[in-house]
C-alpha cells in the first residue's frame, strides 16, 4: 500500500508530493488527512506529514520507497474537506501546500473523537451513497439508520458493525451525528427581517452553496438574522462559523451569542492556550458545541459538519492577511462554503466594493436590511474646514463647532467619542536645523514619539529608543514634534475639559485586553466622559448615550497609497459615524477636513452608499483595478540590497516577454523598502480577468523556475491583489 503525502517543510523547491509505503501493521488504520512521521531526505530525518492521497491497490515502482515511521500522535488530523479547501487556496495565492496545511494543524494536540453516546444520523449523502454504492457492510449500515432515523454509536456496535466503518462513513459525510446544546433565545425580528431571513432559510433548506451579502446598515439589526439562520442550521443537525474582524476588540457582540446560545459557543484566536485549543477542537468535532466564532484564522479549524459561514464587516482590512502566506479570510471562507455545500452570509453596512460586484455578476445574491432595528435615524453629519479655523486664528485640533457640540452634550449628560486613526504623542521628531528625521534602525521608517513612556517606537518591528535630547545628525537641540496621535489629542482635551474625565483606547494602553475592557466598561456606566480612541472605538461598541462623534481629521485613511484608499476611507469613516444614534437619540458628528469639497464626504453626509460605489466602480473600471482586473505583487526580499536589486531586473526581464509593457510594471522598492532588517522590492502586473488562466500559467511557470532551478537566499513569493500597494 502506498500514499502520497505533503511534508512540513516550508520551501519551494519542495512544493510537491512524495510517495511512501505504508507499514503492513497500518494499512487498516490508516487514511486521508491523517498525520505521519516519515523519513526525509538523506539523512532520514523524522519530520510530520499530511496524507493527500491513498494510491490504487495495484500502483507498480520500479524504486525502492521509504515507509512511514508511524502515526503523529502530536499533531491535528484533516479531513478530506480541508484537504480540498488547502487546495482551492493554494491554487488562488500561488502558495506552498505545506504553508496553508500549517495553518490547519496544531502542534502538539491530539483530538479525541469520541462517539460513544452519540446518535448516529444519515445525511442527504448518505441516502444518495444507497441508491449509488454497490450491495455492501456500508450500504446495509446506511440503509439501517435511514430506516430508523438515529441510533447509538455503541448500539450499532453491538449489532455487528466495525467502528472503524462507522467512523469512515462520518468522516466521508454520509452518517452524522445529533448536535448538543440546540436551545437559542427566541430572536423577535421585524416585518423586514423576517423576509430576508425567508430568503437565507431558502438556501439552509436547499443544503447547497449559496452566498448573500447583507447590507444592513448600523444599527439595522443585522445581529437579530444571524441568530435566525444560526438557529435554524443547528435544528439541521449541522454547524456554524462565525468570523468577525478582530475577536478582542467585538467583546459586545461575543458576549450577544453566548447569551443567545448558551453553552454552544467555542472562542478561537491565538491568545488562547493550547489546551483551549485542544477542548475547543474536541468541542467542535464531537458536536459538544456548535458555533466556533473567531478571526480569519477561525476558518482553517476542523469540525463535523458545516452549515453556516457568517463573516461579519465582510468589507473589513484585518481579513486580509498581510503577512506571509498571503490570503484573504472573505474569500477563503466563501471557498469553504462551496466545499461544505454551506450557506454563506456576508455582513456590512458598507459592503465591499468586490463584494458589490459579485452581486451584479450574478454570483451572490444581496439582501438590503435599510431601515433601523429601534427606529433611529441617521445623524446629523457636520464638515468643518480646518483651514478656514487656521485663518480664524484656530491653530488648535478642536474646532469651535467641535468644542460648542462637545460643551452642549455634556450639559445634557451624553458622552462623546473622539477619533483620530494614529497612535502615540508625536508622528515622527524632526531636527529643525538640518532636516533630520529620526527613523527605525531596522526598518528606516520614522520612528513615532511615546509622551507617557518618553520613548520612539516604530509601530511595525517594535524598536524602542529614548527621546533624543539632540539630533543625532547635527547635535542641534532644536529638535521638534510633527503630527498628532491620540496620546496628544487626550492631553489637549484633558487641558481644555479639565473638569471632564478624558481617557484613551488603543492599542498602546498598558494592561493589554484586560485593560481594554476596564475602560470599555468605564465608558457604559458613564465613569469617562470623553473617549479618545483609534479605529478600536468604530469596531463592537454600542454605547446608546454617546451624543456625539468628533473625528479630527477625516483624510487621514484618504491619501494612503493604495487604489482602495477611498473605499477604506469611506467604510471607516462610515463605521466610527455609526458609534451615535444607537437607540432614540439622534446624534451629532463633527467631521473636521481640509478637504471639505471632495465629493466622498457630500456621500459620507448624505449616508448615500449606492453613489459612492457607483463612482468608485467608474474609477476601478477605467484604470482595470479589481473587480475589473487582477493585480499581483511579486514580493523579493533579501539581506543584501545589491544582490536583491540584481535578481528583481533578472526577474523582469524574464518576465516582460509573457507580460505586455502596458500590464508589467518596472521593479522599485516597496513604501517601506527596509523592513526588520531585510529589503523588499515588488514588480506589480496587471491584467484583464479574462486572460487570468493564461496569466496565472506564466506566474507559475516563473516560480516553479526560480526555485527549481536556483539556490539563492532570497526569498520571492506572489500576493493576490494585495493591500497596500504602491
């Protein structure tokens, strides 16, 4: 008996499958997905291995093969879905098998199936495995449990069936077993809800693939549906999957499904130890508990039977993974969803602009949620010229309508928030002599200035200095502070409101997530007046007494460098307007610009969502950006710049002769070319999708090559419409 396996080494030139004989005394233990240990290389060095695939009983090699050691008692087994989802993946971001299957499996963890109690259901494939499978041991169990609808585990064990049948025929799909823990508070939704949730309950009842993108805006309820279509996929025997952007900063909402399903709620993010990771796995395969909810990497976790994916603020940056390997979480769960035969629903108030898209080609369907959940309104979205307040003689960061609305609303006994999206006291220090700005020794990017620790910090690698007190250039003294951060804004609010109690949320306060939640929860017994946050204070707060929204400078997000800077822009921006007029109180928003006649704020004022997309998608069509073409990023990164640049013009030149001039664009180094002590340089290409099978070929080509073919230190690797571009 043979097999073919993908091992753990994370290299390219190893990006294929190798073939082992397996051991007399496992061929009947042994199947697909499971951990090995096998021999490796020339010194036959033990390393882990997935099986892929089980060769046919009369695969013929002239070549003498290594054996498996044994079973990998230390690491998760797969299944045959997640087998096909590392695939699919693979296959879209041009990655290593190893690299995704890493993402799938925990180190020293053995999940313990345990069935003993269970009843044992048939599934829809299961009943049509009878009608197709010959006259057999498995067809006359199928046969058995469809007749009589559930029976033990133990029972069927007792009647002569082989458990390792049984547990095959759970693993393939076609028997299941009763979920735990059905029981939900009864949701009351409203005339509008009900009939988009009819429309979800549709494609749960098909028990096919089918992905609808909800566009309900802040407030409209989006949370109450959820709960519906949760409910309904549990009474199908089936699982749910919740993915939320980032699960430390939606506490409030964590909190919502717990109370909603008690006892059915699995936590997964990688603050949680590895014994939580191990409860949490067994939990979920055994059907203990039946809703996971956790952040992108939530989706790679194994579980029984998967009916639902709800990836809430599907619009939302933190799905995309920026580091390597390079994925985004949206598009993987809708990749697990056609696997699992799942319904998907993607939530937003500001959907994305790709998302939108699919809706017009026909590929998902969307569901408009408009009207509020309580009956609120929209509030009042005010745009103040900063320049004009300078010409004034304002040169402070609180306009004079910022300062009358925050005055007026504390009179009433309301709270406001204030939002600026940048960390720390000062941008960056500047000798006012030379010129000299002060950056990270490992990244050359300007290093942020820490009032409270008295410290520069690069906010990408962690490097920490002391303030200097002179340039290190020049040795002037004269060295000044550029730019504003929360650190700054709450000391300014703190000297103009002493009376107030003005406190700060980032993620820069001492005391990590405990810390947050104090303040949070400060913030709702109404202990803090004045909140100062960055984007953490748009995301899973719903505090009906703020009154007003301050946002000191709404171009911030506006002039990143990346095409998708206005959709960020407006999503963001959208997203903190949304933290007021939670209940009955119509809110106030002060919108401070010095842009004020860009037309995405008449949009942001007018909350016209349908406007912006329609202008955004003219801008992405002319000049062929996703949704209309495909974007990728050769990504080199190397120790010596010399050498690094030489291989990215070699590179090129390679390339140029599969790639038009007008679709390849010339090497240059990435925004931040030094980047914990290594550079990177990026050749982008871009191309319609129509020719994307005959562009993706070449792409593959160029690596297969690179790797095969050389044995160079640097390391290359291909990002799929990535974030940050130019």
């Amino acid at each position: 008996m043979y097999v073919e396996v993908a091992t753990s080494l994370e290299t390219r030139k190893l990006n294929k499958l190798f073939t082992y004989e397996v051991p007399t005394e496992l061929e009947l233990v042994i199947s697909i997905g499971q951990n090995v240990l096998v021999p490796f290389g020339k010194s036959n060095k033990e390393i882990s291995a997935i099986i892929i695939k089980i060769l046919p009983s009369d695969y013929i090699t002239q070549m003498e093969l290594k054996k498996i050691i044994k079973l990998n008692s230390k690491k998760t087994d797969l299944d045959k879905k997640l087998l096909s989802l590392a695939v699919m993946i693979k296959d879209k971001y041009f990655l290593p098998l190893s690299s995704i299957l890493k993402l799938m499996t925990i180190k020293n963890i053995t999940v313990k199936e345990n069935y003993n109690n269970k009843n044992i259901l048939i599934s829809d494939i299961g009943r049509e495995r009878i009608a197709t499978s010959r006259k057999s041991k498995k067809q006359e169990l199928l046969k058995l449990i469809e007749k009589e609808g559930e029976i033990l585990f133990l029972e069927l064990i007792e009647r002569g069936f082989k458990k390792t049948v049984i547990i095959e025929l759970i693993k393939v799909g076609d028997l299941s077993f009763e979920n735990k823990n059905l029981i939900s508070n009864k949701v009351n939704l409203s005339p509008k809800q009900e009939i988009i949730y009819h429309e979800i309950q549709k494609g749960l009842i098909r028990d096919e693939n089918s992905v609808y993108l909800l566009f309900g805006a802040t407030g409209s309820g989006k949370t109450e549906i959820y709960f519906k279509a949760i409910e309904k996929t549990l009474l199908e025997n089936k699982q749910v999957i919740v993915l939320l952007p980032e699960i430390n900063l939606t506490e409030q909402m964590i909190s919502r499904f717990e109370e909603a399903f008690p006892d059915n709620v699995v936590k997964w993010h990688s603050q949680i130890t590895l014994q939580q990771k191990k409860k949490a796995w067994e939990d979920l395969v055994n059907k203990e508990k039946n809703i996971l909810i956790g952040p992108r990497s939530a989706i790679f976790t194994k579980m029984s039977e998967v009916g639902l994916i709800i990836v809430d603020e599907e619009h939302d940056i933190s799905y995309y993974q920026q580091n390597y390997p390079n994925y985004n979480g949206r598009d993987v769960a809708i990749m697990r969803g056609n696997i699992e035969k799942a319904v998907v629903v993607l939530g937003s108030a500001t959907p994305s602009v790709d998302s939108m898209q699919m809706v017009n080609d026909g590929k998902f369907e969307l569901l408009r949620l408009e009207e509020k959940y309580h009956g609120q309104t929209n509030p009042n979205v005010q745009l103040i010229n900063m320049s004009e307040e300078l010409h004034k003689g304002n040169s402070t960061i609180i306009s004079d309508a910022l300062d009358k609305g925050i005055r007026e609303k504390i009179k009433k006994g309301e709270q406001i928030l204030i939002f600026i999206n940048r960390r720390g006291y000062y941008n960056f220090l500047m000798c006012r002599d030379c010129g000299n700005v002060i950056k990270c020794e490992n990244c050359e990017i300007p290093l942020a200035y820490h009032e409270k620790d008295r410290k520069l910090i690069c906010h990408y690698c962690d490097y920490k200095v002391n303030k200097y007190e002179e340039c290190p250039t020049c040795g002037s003294k004269r060295i000044r502070g550029i730019g504003l951060g929360t650190e700054q804004a709450v000391e300014i609010l703190k000297k103009k409101y002493p009376e107030l109690e003005v406190e700060r949320l980032d993620s820069d306060v001492k005391g990590g997530n405990t810390r947050k939640k104090i303040i949070l929860q400060d913030f709702k017994d109404n202990k803090i007046q004045i909140l100062v946050g960055t984007q953490i204070i748009a995301k899973g707060i719903d505090f009906p007494n703020v009154g007003l929204v301050g946002i000191l400078l709404g171009d911030m997000s506006l002039n990143f460098p990346d095409f998708r800077a206005r959709e960020w822009t407006f999503q963001l921006l959208m997203q903190v307007i949304g933290r007021t007029s939670r209940r009955d109180k119509k809110g106030e928003v002060i919108l401070q610009t010095y842009h004020p006649s860009d037309i995405i704020y008449r949009d942001i004022q007018n909350f016209d969502y349908h406007n912006f997309y329609l202008q955004e998608l003219k801008f992405r069509k002319k000049h062929r950006y996703p949704p209309f073409g495909e974007i990728v990023r050769l990504q080199f990164i190397g120790l010596n710049r010399d050498d690094l640049i030489e291989l990215v013009w070699n590179s090129y030149n390679t390339l140029k002769t599969k790639f038009s001039e007008g679709d390849i664009f010339q090497p240059k180094p990435n925004r931040i070319e030094k980047f914990n002590n290594t550079f990177r340089w990026q050749i982008v290409i871009k191309f319609d999708k129509t020719l994307m099978i005959e562009k993706e070929k070449h792409l593959k080509d160029f690596m297969e090559n690179y790797y095969m073919n050389n044995n160079k230190k640097e390391m290359v690797y291909i990002e799929r419409n990535p974030y940050g571009l130019i």
